[in-house]
C-alpha cells in the first residue's frame, strides 16, 4: 500500500511518499523557520500562509521524486493533531479535498506518536531495527513524553512533562542567553567541547519513581544565573549551556532507562526534534548499553517535522480501518 502523507503542525509543509508502512520513497520538506527567526518564535499566522502557498508544490515534489502519480497512492495520510490549529487546518482540508476528489481513504495521524515511528521507517544508514514492544522517549518543542509501545495502535502514555517540554526549555535558555531561535542546535553546537569544570551547577526536577518531567525550574534557575552573573567579566556563555545541557540529558537518560527497566523492556526508541542533541544521543547510547537496553535515534532528516513518519504511521490505522469495515 502506497500513502501519500502530508503535515504542517509547525512551520513545516511536508509531503511524503511510504510504501507498507516502511519503504520511503519521497520525503520533502519547505520550512519558513527563516521568517521567524526574527521573532525569536514561531508566529502561527505567518506559517499557516506559507502552508497554504507551498503546499501543492510539496505534494507535487514529493510524487515527482518518488516517480509515481495520484493515481498510484492508495490513501492520505495526515497530521491531525497536535500542533497549531491554523496550520493543521491547512493540511487537514487539503488533504481532505484530496482524498475526496481521488475516492481515496483519508487517515489521521497523532503526530507526537509519529516521531517515535520515525525509528521504523527503512533508513539506508540503520544497521538494525527496533523489535517491539518497545518504550518510546518523545522529545519536541511542545511535548516529553514516554510511552510503552506493543503495537502501532496501541501507544501507551506512561507520563509526560507537567510544565514545558523540553526543546522548549532549550528555546527559552538560548533566548535568555541571546543565542537566537531556535535555540536547541545554537545550544547543542556551543556546548561542544566544553569541558565541564562542575563550577556551575543547575538542578532539574526528576520526579523520582513517575514517569513525569518538569523543565520549568530549570530555565528559571539559568534566568536568575545570568542576571546574576552576566555583567561579570568572566561570565561564560558556553558554560551556562553545557551545565544547562548536561543536567537536562541526564534526567532524561534515566527516566527512559527507569521505563525500560520497570517494563522490562529491552528496546528504547525516541523522536522529535531534541532528538538531534548529540549529548542526548552519547548519553543515551552509553547507558542504555551498560543496561543491555539497545536504544534507536531516527536519521536526522527524520528526527525533525516530516511526512514521512506521518504515512508511515497512517499504513497501521488504515489497516484497522479496513479490518473494522
Ligand atoms: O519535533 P520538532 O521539530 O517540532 C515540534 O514538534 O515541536 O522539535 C523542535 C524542537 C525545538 O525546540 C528545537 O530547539 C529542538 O527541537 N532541537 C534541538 C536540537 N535540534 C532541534 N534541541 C536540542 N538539540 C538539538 N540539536
Ligand atoms: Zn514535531
């Protein structure tokens, strides 16, 4: 089965093409992230007016490269929640119209759940895949979540944040400390190569023995520090986000371990945005090995906003649609 999957719950317009669920011909994404910088965020009018003119062209794009044609896809599958209503709305009646003029089947997908199925899709670098069940660590600019994964219609929602997610906190620290928007790769790429002298120390709620997050605390604590300590002549940017950083990838590295471990499940999979944090990445990795738990990162391309997470999620709901009919 072919789906064309479509998604514009941020500042993306993305449009993909996936075979069984698996297989990703096309995976096309235009973002007007540019237009925003200078807001220091994402200002939703702004991207829903960019998704209405980009995306025919996206869709358009993403049939070329995959070399097929309308007539070839088998449903639509589109982001229908969460994310910003106007933006959704033009993906959704697009892809509605769409699927209304092809007498195609319509699929609406979770997008949040969508980022952790990013890690099944064929990726030409991956060595391996995930088996399930697994547990799944979400990790976006609006969402921190962690599930326990049986089967691709049965997502199970073991705790999430109580207050900002986590790229979020990442956004707001970079705003504080004047390194633009968005402020997870300013950060990432910053903190590269400092050595941790344990000068500056930030604590972060880890909510022992929940599978609950809170980030709040922390961007505070970095607020009061650099009000405090900005003016000083010594003041050390790079610092201040590696001991931000550091202590953010710890809580989450033993949450996700802590899930594994009382679920006893061997396979740890994340998704979203902060899931392109190479600290994130070492840590997890390292950890999870030491536990004998084999964690999985999506491909860049597929760590951020895309389509093609979107239709390859899509092929699983379509076939409960089909077995219920
Ligand atoms: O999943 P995503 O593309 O959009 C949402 O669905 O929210 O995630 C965007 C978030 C932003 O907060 C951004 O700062 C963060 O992902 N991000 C990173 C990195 N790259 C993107 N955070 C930490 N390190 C990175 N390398
Ligand atoms: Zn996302």
């Amino acid at each position: 089965m072919v789906i064309l999957g479509i998604e514009t719950s941020c500042d993306e317009t993305a449009a993909a093409v996936v075979k069984d669920g698996k297989e990703v011909f096309s995976n096309v994404v235009m973002s007007s992230l540019k237009e925003h910088k200078k807001f220091g965020g994402i200002i939703p009018e702004l991207a829903s007016r960019r998704q209405l003119e980009w995306i025919q062209t996206v869709v358009k794009r993403a049939l070329k490269v995959a070399d097929l044609t309308l007539d070839d896809i088998d449903a639509v599958a589109v982001t229908s929640r969460p994310g910003l209503i106007g933006s959704l709305l033009v993906g959704i009646s697009f892809s509605r119209a769409l699927s209304f003029s092809l007498n195609k089947p319509l699929i609406n997908v979770d997008h949040i759940k969508a980022h952790l199925y990013a890690n099944f899709l064929r990726q030409s670098s991956a060595e391996e895949y995930p088996q399930l069940p697994v547990v799944g660590l979400v990790v976006s600019g609006g969402h921190t979540s962690l599930y326990h994964i049986k089967n691709f219609d049965q997502f199970k929602l073991l705790g999430q944040t109580r207050d900002d997610a986590v790229g979020e906190s990442f956004d707001k620290v970079a705003r504080i400390l004047d390194l633009g928007y968005p402020g997870g790769p300013a950060i990432d790429r910053l903190a590269k190569g400092v050595q941790p002298t344990g000068q500056i120390r930030f604590k972060c709620a880890d909510l022992p023995k929940t599978y609950d997050f809170s980030f709040s605390g922390i961007k505070t604590a970095v607020l009061y520090y650099a009000r405090d300590h900005k003016t000083q002549k010594d003041f050390d940017v790079a610092a201040v986000v590696q001991a931000f950083q550091q202590i953010v990838v710890s809580v989450l590295v033993k949450k996700s371990i802590y899930a594994c471990q009382e679920l006893k499940t061997k396979s740890l999979v994340v998704g979203g945005g902060v899931a392109a944090n190479s600290l994130l990445r070492k840590q997890l990795m390292h950890e999870a090995k030491l536990q004998g738990i084999k964690v999985f990162f999506p491909s860049m391309s597929l760590c951020m906003d895309n389509a093609a997470m979107i239709a390859g999620l899509g092929y699983w709901s379509r076939e409960k649609q089909e077995a219920k009919l």
